[in-house]
C-alpha cells in the first residue's frame, strides 16, 4: 500500500498516511479551494485500507482550523474506518 505525504499549502493541510508505520496524521488547516480534487485520493487510499486494516487505527489531528467543508470529509474518513 502506498504512503500518501501532503505538505501543508496555505489552505490544505499537511497530511501522511502510512499504514507500514500505523502514522495517519492531518496537521496544520484544512479549508481547501477544491475539496473534491484534495480529498477524494484520501478517501480512496482509506478505502483500500479498510481492507486490510491495522488491529488499531489512530488518527492524529493537529488542525488549528478547519472549514465546515473539511469537517464533513473527515467525518466521512472516520465512517469508512467504522465499517
């Protein structure tokens, strides 16, 4: 599974998802011009997870601010994680 590394960018937050270190972390803030084209890799890459998860899963928000839009896709990552 390939690891997914965002930088911090003015609007969107830094991000890494890396199931071989159990690292799944989003810091800095989220309010992205797109959120369709930022988010939906994310989703993808949580759904392949989901598969094949780690016995545990912790995901480590460090977000100053984030936008009613980015509130909803993480809400929507942590419902694929419940399934």
């Amino acid at each position: 599974m390939n690891t997914i590394k965002f930088k911090q960018n003015g609007s969107t937050p830094g991000v890494v998802l890396d199931k071989e270190s159990g690292m799944f972390q989003f810091t800095g803030e989220s309010f992205p011009e797109d959120p369709y084209e930022f988010f939906n890799p994310i989703f993808q890459w949580f759904d392949t997870y989901s598969e094949n998860p780690l016995q545990s899963t912790v995901i480590d928000f460090q977000l100053s601010y984030f936008n009613t839009v980015s509130a909803k896709n993480f809400l929507h990552i942590m419902g694929q994680l419940e399934q």
